[in-house]
C-alpha cells in the first residue's frame, strides 16, 4: 500500500444507492480506520453486475450526506463510482489503499457474484490494483439491523489492513442474518455451483399490453461443505476470495484439442 | 445435448441491439446448423455486462427482422435476453442447445469480458446449462465486412456441434480485422492482464453544469505468448474458454491463514 504516513484512503461504494441504510452502516464501521471517500450511485442499483456507463455521460454531486467524510453520489453504476473514486475524485490524486463495497441489503452468494453491483464494484476496485471488499448482510428488509454485520466489517477491514491484502486481491464477504452470538466465525469458502431457475411473471397493463418481471428460484446444486452457502447455512460469515480471470484454465487443453486442424 | 432427432435449437443475442449488423451477420453464418431463435435487446446495450432487469419490468415484441427466424426484441439487457430465450420465449419450452452472442461490433478481449454484454450473455447461457460461444470482430465500424467473421463462426459452431461442447462450457471469440488470407487460424488462449487505465472526459452542458465521458486507455501488461491478445496481434482468431466460477483458488490458503483466530 501506498501512503504509508498518512492514514489509509479507502474507497467507499454500494449498489443499493447513496442514501441506503447499508452504506451508512459501513461508513459509520470503517470511519475508525481510514480517510474516508465515499463515491456512491444516486439511485438503485441493484443487479447492474459489471455495467460501465459509455452511451451516457455521467453527472456527479458532492454531498454533505455522510456526516463531513468526502463524498459524491453520481448518476452511474456502482463500477462507474469506482472508477470516478480511483481515477478522478480523490484528493490530490491519491490512489486508494481499499475499495469496500455494501453493506449490500440481501445475499451475494455463489454465482450471484456475476449479478452483483456490490461485488462488481469490489472486482473493479481489484483490476485497478486495490484490494477490494464486498459486503452483504443476508436480510433484504431496508430496516435491518447492521450491527453484527458492523461487528464483522471492522474484523475483516483491520485484518485486511494489517495484513496487507494482495494488490488485485478481492474478498467476497456474506454475513448471516443472526445475533452475534450464534455466528460461529468466518469461513474461507468457495463459490457454490448453484443457479437461477428463471421465471418470468406475466401482467398486462392497463392498455391491455404486456410486461414481464424476472422472477424465479435459486437452486443450490452443490452438496460440498467447502462453499459459501454451506458456511451461511452452518452460521458462519462466508469469505469468498475472488478473481476477475475468468479462464477456464482446466478446459484449455481439451478446447484446443477440438479446435485443432 | 437434447432433441437429437430434431435440428438444434440455437438462441442468438447481442448487445448493439436487434438491428446492429453484426446479429444479422451471425444469423447468417449459423441458420443452416439449427433452427433458430433469436432475442435481442431493442437498443444499444455495449458495457453492460451481467447486469439483469430487476427494478423495472420487460417489454417483448416479436419481430418479422429476421427473414421468418422466430424472434422478439426486448427491452431488458443481453443476460435478460438469453433468460427469456432460454426460459420463456422457446417453442414448446425446448431448451436450447446453443447459445451464440454477437457478432459484436468491436474487440471483448483480455478484461473487458466483464464489461462485455455480448460475452455476458454468453456466461449466462453457460450458467444455464448450455454451451455458450460470444463472437466479436475487432472493428467498431457499423459498415464493418463480416465475411471473415462469418467464415469463423461457421468453423466454430459446427465445431461445437460435432465435438458436442460440454454443458456449461463458454467460448470467448475474438476475430482479428483482416483479409481471410492474412488470418494464421485459431489459438486457443487466456484472458491476457491488461487494464483500463480510465479517465473522464469533462464537459459543461449549455447550463454550464459539468458533465463526464468515460474514456481511457487499455493497457496490456501481459508479456505472455499464450493470452487472447498476443493471438490477436499475432493475426490468429483468439479462443478463450471462460468460466463463471470466480473463486481465487489460487489465494484460498493463503486467505484462510490470514482470517485465522
């Protein structure tokens, strides 16, 4: 990490808008340890996943939201912010030590991961050389509480700071919705190989046309107890590390093999 | 792969929307491999990676634009597209064998497969369950010739369908912008390291209120002889197999360690 007088300069963004109460939970967590810059979308973003804003221009406002920390809320996606926060509003340009991300409202489990603003926001933190933390507290009510989940940030951040988490590296981070009595620990898991079965439910509107809402099940196909969802089902905090080299290294060979000639 | 007594069921998408092109282009080089069912967003979706529609809800049309090829146009995303291909919009609900994106205007190598719409699409098929390629020629010009392209894709599908891809598996295709003659053939390759460094563009509207375009460079920082871009600058058609699993399972001790006590 760079910076290595001053305090840390860590990156603050989410996916469910600046004025989410999640955000403000890991601002009010991670405050202790850094300077604070807050770059954050104005409205919802929900399901963004790695959208980048190019047909549009961006709109960006500073706000006093975030009790006298630096902060923007801008018209773009939780990637754009992260790129605004690393390349454009930091303060004499310097370059963030941490990007974390959440305290998402609801579960980014297995390959949700690719769904996620708040994780595509961690993942782009990483390819820009910062190590990165998403947040997800696994209760989607706006009035949840975020104490065990705070309890749980401060944790991870001060390890992650004090142990100098790799450049490039990125965290996926899940809290269990349960007193802090009954989180047995934080488990290093992998992703689960569980998937969406899609519907779409049918309405008409009132011209008689219709729309559709993506709805649907999550099924967990993977019966291994090394994933993040066995750790969240056992009560554990699911610590996913993450990578934004999507190579299927294990079918290189055979790819090649059928590709020959 | 499943109806083996009728022809293939091959879903089509993009993401410069149904009248790019580039979709037309693939339909032709594919429509005497299978039936075809092609659903494609109603606009312009570049950079808009994994990003699915869930705060609003999707308009549908059938479309008579593809010479009597069943397809609609939608207003939701590529990853919606191939959803609603996949899962609502398929005769008789046959799910399809194929899923092909693309012909994208402009290269998705190296990173960009996550800001990529057109190799989105193509995870989401593999997520899916179903064979997944995303094809992109690398020129952005809209009177680009797709007949090099079209030779590719060609080769390539009726590889896929020969070699019988393995379920969940997803191909990355890159073509390089040049005469049939010129090009060396394909290599299969990984995700070389390379990196926007981003910057923006700022503007003031005519009320003198600021507003930013998100540019930049990309650089690769890859020195490999086995990555997508080298093939590329080397005048081969790039294959890269990408996956959806994200977990670093290269960093998984090392992280256990550090989330230790």
């Amino acid at each position: 990490m760079n910076n290595t007088k001053s305090r840390p300069l860590i990156l603050i963004t989410n996916d469910d808008g600046f004025t989410a109460p999640g955000i403000m939970a890991l601002v009010e967590a991670v405050s202790e340890f850094g300077e604070l810059l807050i770059v954050a979308p104005d409205s919802p973003q929900s399901g963004m996943g790695h959208a980048i804003t190019i047909n549009n221009p961006l709109r960006i406002n500073s706000t006093h939201y975030f009790n006298g920390h630096q902060a923007f809320n801008c018209s773009g996606t939780p990637v754009d912010c992260v790129k605004l926060g690393i390349y454009k509003l930091a303060k004499e340009n310097r370059k963030a030590d941490l990007v974390l991300s959440g305290i998402n409202h609801g579960s980014n489990v297995s390959t949700n991961v690719l769904y996620s603003g708040t994780m595509s926001a961690a993942i782009e933190g990483a390819m820009s050389g910062v190590p990165s933390i998403g947040f997800s507290l696994l209760d989607y009510d706006l009035e949840a509480d975020f104490t065990v989940a705070q309890h749980f940030v401060k944790k991870i951040v001060k390890n992650a700071l004090a142990n100098k988490l790799k450049e490039g590296t990125c965290l996926n981070v899940n809290i269990p919705k349960l007193p802090l009595s009954e989180v047995k620990g934080i488990k290093v898991a992998k992703q689960a190989k569980a998937f969406w079965d899609d519907t779409f439910d049918e309405r008409a509107d009132p011209l008689n046309k219709n729309y559709y809402w993506l709805a649907g099940k999550f099924h967990n196909h993977d019966k291994g107890e090394d994933t993040d969802m066995w750790a969240l089902e056992n009560n554990y905090v699911s610590v996913v590390p993450t990578q934004y080299d999507l190579t299927a290294y294990d079918v290189l060979e055979e790819i090649e093999t059928q590709f020959e000639g």
